[in-house]
C-alpha cells in the first residue's frame, strides 16, 4: 500500500479502518515533503494512529478527506456497545415526572442502554396509546386507574386483587408486563381550605354534604370523565354542588382552590404542596376508591428484548413509601428543584 496512512479504531467491537493521513497545515514549507510525524487521537468513543506523509494532497482535497473520515467513521458506528434506545414515557404532572425520570435514570445506570425521556406526554390514554403502540417502552401508572379507566374492569378495594388482575388483562390484551409495586398508594385526595376545614369541622368527604350545595368544585379533565372519578363519586357521597364543576389544568387545581375561585378540588394524597398551602386532604370515609399502587408498565418485547430493563425496574419495587414520594414532589413543587437533581439524589440514598 503506497503513501501514508491512519489507523481508526473503535470501540464497539468493529474491525478497524484505514485512511489516507493529513498533515499539519502549519508544518513548514520546508519540511513538508520528507518528513512523516506520528498522528494519535483519542476519544471516549474511538481513536486512531498512524503516520502522516507530507506533499500528497492540496488544502482543498485534504479537508475533503478529513470531513470522508469522520463521515465514515460515525457511518461505521464507532462508539460504546449498547447504545440501542429505550423510551420512558409519563403523565402530565410533577409526580409524572419524577416517577419517569426516576426509571430513566434507573436503566442508564444498570444498562448500557440510552434513554430517550419522553415525560409529560400527557393524561391516562394518551399514555396508555402510545404504550401499546410502541411509540414509548415503558412509563409509570396506577393500578386503581388501569383498573377502572383502561381496562373498564369494575372498582374492588383489595390491593392484591387489583393488582393480579391489573397483571393478568394487560398480559393478555395488551401484551404489557406489571411489574411489582414501587411501594405506595397515591389515591385520589379530596382538598379544603385549612381555615374552611378548621371553621366547618371537615374531616372527611362525607362532612361536606351540608355545604356543597353553596360550593363549587374544580377538577381536571380526566377525573371528570373517568368511571372511578367525578358521576360515581358524587352518586356515591349523595354530594350536589353549586353548579357544574370548573374544569382546571392540573397545575392550576391548588391555586384555584387558594385564590377561593373554587372550594373543592380533586388532588393527589402524595403532592407535596398540600400541607405547605396549608390545605387538607379529607378522609374517603366510605372507601370509594379503588388502591392506585404505582407501578412500572413496561412492553414485553421490549423485556424480552432487553431483560435488563427487567432487572433494572424489579430493583425499585417497595423503594419508595408515601413520604418519600411527598417529599419529592415538594420538592419540584415547592422549592422548585430540578426533577433529576431530586431523582439522583434519592437514588443515591436508597443505594440505587
């Protein structure tokens, strides 16, 4: 082989390449025809050696040949092994987010898979949809609410019972692996003003009968509409209130409720602002909703494909209890921190 050559090597078990060398465009005019200098480059992801032969190429043909290289050498896919892509999706709101990136940050570490995060993509279907259509692999649901607003299956109260049978139906229509319970229940939570709560002696849903008909809620998109949400909730409480509810973004619930544009809303038993806004989540005391354990849902060609992602998801199971999911959420909320800095953190001191 005449002239001069380098030697591009790389890293993901490829044969190497060989190309024409360059020389330096500062090598004086002198020196530029007899003289071969040693050329090494490396990078996390390739390197390449070899010697440089002065005088062959014009500047114009040498910077062709050098953009050839690189071209070639990322058509080649040089680079770290693995570096096939996973997709976490989730829901539109803080704890969401948290729950996603938390799985993101779970498979990078315990893989050498990427991630592309896809959070706040929006409410239960549209989740859900993109799941089952291969659009996402992964992202974070309740088993209350794939119950009752997926599957269409009727509410039950034994947290067992609804996950098992949450587990088994999506298996079966939806070819969509349950994994075990991250360790909490996020239930529906009914929210009051801390001083109307005080004044009005509210300490559960049933206490607020007497002065709903002088109230108006407020409640999101998907609570309205769902069969474990606002009609069989309402009918089961015998609540009427002062007009249709007011339809909120869920970010704007607590604000709404703080600002008195409304004096009932639909939260969550994990948010973190709740106590902060000095607000109260009132009791279920008729036991209305079903147990929204969060778990994992994950597509089994995406496991089989990738068992790791398995492992990786089985390691969070009973990790994170209710406070430690409030506290998180607050957080973000609250103080308004970064969700991966809050997800590191946590991950850090659980060991993860």
């Amino acid at each position: 082989m005449s002239g001069s050559y380098f030697l591009v090597c790389c890293g993901a078990g490829i044969l190497p390449a060989v190309f024409p060398a360059l020389h330096d465009a500062k090598t004086p005019a002198g020196r530029r025809r007899h003289e071969k200098r040693p050329l090494a480059s490396e990078s996390n992801h390739f390197h390449f050696t070899g010697w440089i032969h002065f005088g062959e190429y014009g500047i114009a043909s040498r910077l062709l040949i050098v953009f050839a290289i690189l071209s070639m050498v990322a058509t080649i896919g040089c680079g770290k092994r693995g570096q096939e892509t996973i997709i976490v999706g989730s829901k539109n709101f803080t704890e969401q987010i948290v729950l996603g990136e938390l799985f993101a940050q779970q498979i990078e570490a315990h893989s050498a898979l990427r991630v592309d995060r896809r959070l706040n993509l929006g409410g239960t279907f549209i989740c859900h949809d993109a799941l089952v259509s291969g659009k996402i692999d992964l992202y974070p649901e309740y088993t209350g609410t794939a119950l009752t607003a997926v599957l269409k299956d009727a509410s039950q109260k034994d947290p067992a019972k609804v996950f098992q049978q949450v587990q088994e139906e999506y298996r079966a229509r939806f070819n969509v692996d349950v994994m075990p319970s991250l360790g909490f229940n996020n239930t529906f939570a009914m929210i009051v003003r801390g001083d109307d709560a005080d004044k009005l002696r509210l300490r559960a849903i049933s206490d607020v009968a007497a002065f709903a008909p002088k109230w108006r809620a407020g409640f999101g998109y998907e609570f309205m509409e769902r069969p474990d949400g606002y009609r069989g909730w309402v009918a089961a409480y015998g609540l009427h209130f002062a007009g249709e509810p007011r339809i909120l973004d869920l970010g704007l619930l607590y604000r709404a409720l703080a600002d008195r544009q409304v004096d009932l809303v639909a939260g969550n038993s994990t948010d973190g602002v709740i106590a902060s806004l000095h607000m109260v989540a009132l009791e279920d005391d008729l036991h209305y909703f079903p147990p929204y354990e969060a778990v994992p849902l994950v597509r089994r060609s995406t496991l089989e494909k990738h068992p790791e992602v398995r492992d990786a998801m089985a390691a969070l199971a009973g990790k994170i209890s209710v406070d430690e999911m409030r506290r998180m959420n607050y957080e973000v909320d609250g103080e308004h921190r970064d969700p991966a800095v809050v997800v590191g953190e946590f991950r850090k001191a659980k060991g993860l």
